[in-house]
C-alpha cells in the first residue's frame, strides 16, 4: 500500500467525480440559473458534511479545527467555490465554453508557481514535462473549433471575459495554495466544511443583495431539481472536495490542479451519450494525450 501513489489517485478520482457533478449542473441548469445552482449545490452539501460529521467524526461542526484552520480554509472556499466561479460563469457567457476553458488551463501552472513560492514545493523536471503534456492534450480537446454556427456566432473572443477567466484561474489557483496551507491535521471531510462555509458566506450576500431570495427558495420547492443537485453535491462538493483536500496533502498542488484540470477529457463520453454530439479524431487524440501525461505524473 505504501508504493500506491494515493495523492495522485484521489486526485483522479476528484476528477472523475467533479467531471459527474458536471453533468449534474448542466441538467439543473436548464431548469433554473447558475445562481441558483451554485448556492443550493452547497447548501446540500453542508447537509451531508453536518450527516458525515455527526456519523464518522462525533460532532457535526468542526469545534476542533484550529483559528489557523478556519481563517484559511474559510478564505479558500470563498475564493474558490465564490469568486473564481462567478468569474468563470461570467466568461464562459462572454467567451463561450471552449475559450474560457482553454484559458482556465492556467491555473495548473499556476498553483505550481505559487506552490514553489510559497510552499517551497519543488517539481522534478519530469513533472513539469508531464504537466505540460496533460495540459495540451486538454487544450487539443478545448480549441477544437464546434461545428455548430450558433456556439461559433455566440463565442465573442472580447477583452473582458479574457480577463475574467484570468481571474478565475488565478484566484483558482490561490485557493488550492490557501486550502493546503490551511488544511494541516484537520480532517479532509471537516476541512471540506469549512471551506463550504466560506463559499457559502459569499453567495448568502450577493444572493440578498440581489433580491433571489424567492427564486431560491422555488428551488428548494421542485423534487426532480433538488434529485438532481443532490447527486450532483454528493459526488462534487462533498466526495469530489474531500478526495481533492486528500490529494493536496499527499501531493504536490501543481500535479494535483493539473490531474484535475483533466475534465473537458473527461466529460467527452457523456458528450457523446448524453448530448449526442460528434467527437472527432482530434478530440480522440487530446484525450490520449492527456491520458498519457497523468500516467507519467503518476509515475514514481
């Protein structure tokens, strides 16, 4: 068991699990706003973080987490899970998928420049060239250019969403450094929590001040909805960012944001079954490239 290499492990799975949670969001979505979807989401999971406390660790809030953790993780979670969202949303409504995607790829880089830093975690040549295979095989997979004349038409390459999907790797980025430093001894599940939290303070403002208060509680109100958002927080916020704080603490930040950084690969299959889209050699291609580039980070 000591010769598995868990980090690298969890790490896959925090992505195939997010990749899921995706899915999730992209049906909840069609039923109400991105707003919506992102506060409930974490709502829910508060829900199953309070279950696993109360079952697995005997209290359901983390009291024995330390002033340290809390500050630091809960800054995380805002930054994470609030505002590099909301600067990702907003592009991809600008940009379109694909461009702010492509430019969200920056945030392996990075975490591992801020990682070296202000971690003083240093990568093995190695490492930096696996990372930049995995990352341009997912970059192949994002620029393809859609045939669909609407998405092209839709996608407006404007200086301002460039710089907001900037921003949201970047303040991306600064999470994972943060929820590393703060996590320490903390459990991953209680660590979880309090980044949660963190998010969660973000969009209880901007909820109030935007007056969605009805429309989330509408939401709460519609069963097939909710169905769908708690599977989608089950294996995203809850199992998706407990694996991913597992990771971060037994391996490198840089390695893990690039591992994760794997989705559009992933989601490709459910491109194909779900939404019935066509998926070219390239594509094809992209995928077995960063295939190839997580295996060499795996790699002992």
């Amino acid at each position: 068991m000591d010769q598995l290499p868990i980090g690298e492990l969890a790490a896959v799975a925090t992505a195939v699990l997010w990749t899921f949670s995706a899915v999730a969001w992209t049906s909840a979505g069609r039923y109400v706003g991105a707003l919506a979807v992102s506060f409930v989401r974490l709502l829910i999971t508060c829900v199953f973080l309070l279950l696993h406390g109360q079952l697995v660790l005997g209290q359901a809030l983390p009291l024995d987490a330390s002033g340290h953790a809390w500050t630091v993780l809960g800054l995380s979670g805002f930054l994470g899970f609030f505002v590099s969202d909301l600067c990702l949303f907003k592009a991809l409504l600008i940009l379109g998928p694909r461009l702010s995607l492509l430019i969200y790829s920056l945030t392996p880089p990075m975490t591992a420049i801020l990682a070296r830093l202000f971690l003083d975690e240093q990568l093995a040549a190695v490492q930096w060239l696996a990372m930049g295979i995995t990352l341009g095989g997912v970059a192949w997979v994002v620029c393809e250019q859609p045939d669909d004349d609407d998405e092209a038409r839709h996608t407006r390459r404007t200086a301002h969403g460039v710089v907001l999907a900037v921003l949201g790797a970047a303040w991306q980025a600064v999470a994972v450094i943060l929820s590393k430093a703060g996590l320490g001894d903390c459990d991953p599940a209680a660590a979880t929590f309090i980044r949660v939290l963190g998010g969660m303070a973000g969009y209880l403002v901007l909820v109030t001040l935007l007056g969605r208060w009805p429309a989330m509680l509408a939401t709460l109100r519609q069963p097939r909805l909710m169905a769908i958002l708690s599977g989608g927080a089950l294996v995203g916020p809850y199992l998706g960012v407990t694996l991913y704080l597992v990771a971060l603490r037994r391996c490198p930040a840089g390695v893990v944001a690039t591992i994760v950084a794997t989705m559009p690969v992933l989601i490709l299959p459910f491109a194909i079954v779900l939404y019935r889209e066509k998926v070219s050699l390239r594509a094809v291609f992209g995928a077995v490239l960063s295939v190839v580039g997580v295996a060499l980070l795996m790699s002992p």
